[in-house]
C-alpha cells in the first residue's frame, strides 16, 4: 500500500468535511502540520472542531483558521498568543473546552489506545470540572475525562520511512504521538521520507500502523517566543 502523497491537497483528498473533529499536533508553533493546515484552510472545509494544545498565532499554524472563521470550536489548553482567537471568544462567535495540558495529551492518548475515560485528579474544584462525574478513591476526588477519537489527525514529524513509521525531532514529540493515534485516519508531514528498513527500530517514536497518509515538504522554523536580558 503507497501511503506517499504528492502534496497535502492529495493527502486530504476525500477526507475532509464540515462539521469534523480534527485532532493537531505540535506544541505552539514547534512541530505543527502546517503544510496541511493550508491544505484545510484552502479546501473551505468549515464548522470544525479542533482538539490541539493551542490555536498557534494571528498569522500561522491553526490561526489562519480563525481568521477564515472555519472553526466552531477549540478543545486546548493554552491560547493565549492569539489576538483573533480571543475577539471570537469574547463576541460569542467561538467555542472553547479549556483541558489542562496533561489531560488533553491524556484524551489523545485513550482515544487512541480504545480507552473510553479514565479519572485524573486535575481539575477537580475547577470550572474544568464542571458537569463532569466526580470520584473518590482512596479519600481523594478525581474527575471523570473522556478519551477524544477524532475524525482526522494531522501531524507533524521529522522523517518517516516508506510504511510510515515517524520519527520526532526534540519537542516536537510532545502532542503529536498522541494526536496521531487518535484520529480515525492520519496523515502526516515530514521533512524527509527514507526507503523502508532505513530507520532504526529502536529510535522509531509512532510505528507506521497510526500512519495512513504521508507529505514531504518545506517547512518555515518559526519560535513562539523570545526573552531578552538586559546586559549587568
């Protein structure tokens, strides 16, 4: 079975349609499939859930999203980098499920190892556990979370070979593993596609059964934040 495609619009071809739950990787800027959230953004595909940490920035990632208002709603854990992300918030025109970090990568995670819940302590006495069933093992509350299985993830990766097997650059394994494994189809983006049996096994980060779909192509390296310090 040839998982290359020429390009993310091929890749996500027949994939896509309004009113989905798509599941993203990537950890602010770093490691986000955003070959493929141009791809989503040029299709029209609208009234979308996203589940991913954030919502990247005005001008990038799954900000260029919001500004083509195709998302209905964001399942994350940070937003606060976006401008737009907040003016749709506040005038009612967007959704928000805020999940601390832990238990959105932990959502992922059961989703997609068939796991439909599962209790985490994070939260309790929060708004994040509002209308949610409570707990108590051994005299501590915990809050019930449900595993997220998503109609498509898209992902981010460093290499991959031929069957898909993914390898991840420093912390851009952070959010896509799990994010991969969640979605009812995965495509990924790469940096550089290797022949099958180039990659040793033991530094493989998502084995190529996860992968459905796979791009090569260029992607801009952009940091999320910068801290300066005044010389002594």
């Amino acid at each position: 079975m040839n998982k290359i495609y020429e390009n993310p619009q091929a890749a996500l071809d027949g994939l896509l349609f309004d009113g989905m739950l798509i599941a993203a990787g990537g950890f602010g800027l770093c490691g986000i499939p955003e070959l493929l959230i141009d791809a989503v953004r040029d299709a029209g595909t609208k009234d979308l859930t996203i589940a991913s940490n954030n919502c990247g920035v005005d001008d990038f990632g799954l900000g260029l999203l919001l500004k083509t208002k195709q998302i209905k709603k964001m399942i994350s854990s940070y937003v606060g980098e976006n401008a737009e992300f907040m003016r749709q918030y506040l005038s009612g025109e967007l959704e928000l499920e805020f999940n601390p970090q832990g238990t959105l990568a932990e959502r992922m995670r059961a989703g997609g190892a068939g796991i439909a819940g599962f209790y985490t302590k994070t939260g309790v006495g929060t708004v994040v556990a509002e209308g949610k069933e409570l707990k108590t093992f051994n005299g501590e509350t915990y809050v019930l979370e449900t595993g997220i299985v998503a109609d498509l993830s898209i992902v981010k990766a460093w290499k991959a070979d031929t069957t898909g097997n993914l390898v991840f650059r420093k912390t851009a394994r952070n959010f896509n593993p799990p994010a991969a494994t969640c979605g009812n189809i995965c495509v990924a983006e790469v940096e550089e596609i290797v022949p099958a049996g180039s990659l040793d096994p033991d530094q493989i980060h998502l084995p190529g059964i996860y992968v459905h779909r796979l791009i090569q192509g260029k992607h801009e390296k952009r940091i999320e934040q910068r801290t300066t310090r005044a010389a002594a």
